[in-house]
C-alpha cells in the first residue's frame, strides 16, 4: 500500500512538472532587442562630455607627511606616525606644523616599529596631533 502511494504522488509531481513550458531565462545583464529584421540599425550613443562644475580634479598626494603621535619633551623627542604614505629615511629633518605655521624641526631617527618613526626633536616644542612634512 505504502509502495502504491508513493507511486501515485511521485506521478502527479511529474505531471505537473512537465506540462508547464520553461520560461526563459531573463539576465539583468542582457538587453532586450525589439529588431526586426525590416528595422533600421539602432543609432549608437554619443559619448558623455565630462561635467565641468568648476571643481578641481582630486589626484592622490605623494608627499611625505605624517602626525606626531607622543611627545616626549624630557628626552627630546617624537614618535611620528606616517601611517600607508610614503616613510621617511633615517637622519632625514622635517618640519612640524600646527595651524599652518612651522612651529619646530626634527630629525628622523633609525628606530621605527611599522609605520611609527621616533625622530629627535632639533628646535622648537612640539604637541600630540601636529602635522610633520617635508
């Protein structure tokens, strides 16, 4: 009886799986073509003018610069973060600055751990969170 059963279930499953057409497959990536074979060729696309809104282009900086991260004025020195940008070499001087204005001078030591360089402090006082560049 149980075998019967199945028999007849597994039937009507194919039954009905069979008697609907497949319908075609649609792509997001695919355009739709309405072409005939009569129709004139479709016109191609002018190519968009760039905007010109006024605003600069923006190009990636390659300049040397980084962000003093510790200061130690006892010692007389920094560690600098230069963080993915370019590093600096070892006893290569760079200015510090904050709001703009140059406020000292240091010295990049040979001691770095990652993207951390420790530099000497050569002139003036320097703050957690100055910039440093070339």
């Amino acid at each position: 009886m149980r075998f019967t059963w199945v028999a007849v279930m597994m039937a009507v499953m194919l039954s009905f799986g069979c008697a609907s057409k497949p319908e075609e497959e649609k792509s997001p990536f695919v355009e739709k073509t309405t072409a005939t074979k009569n129709s004139p060729p479709p016109k191609e696309k002018t190519p968009r003018k760039p905007k010109d809104d006024g605003k600069p282009d923006v190009a990636p900086s390659h300049d040397l610069a980084g962000k003093v991260v510790m200061v130690n004025d006892g010692l007389r020195y920094v560690v600098v973060d230069f963080g993915f940008g370019r590093v600096p070499a070892p006893e290569q001087r760079l200015g510090v600055y904050r709001a703009g204005n140059r406020v000292a001078e240091i010295k990049i030591s040979a001691h770095s751990r990652n993207s951390n360089f420790a530099a000497d402090i050569i002139t003036g006082t320097v703050l957690n969170g100055d910039e440093v560049k070339q």
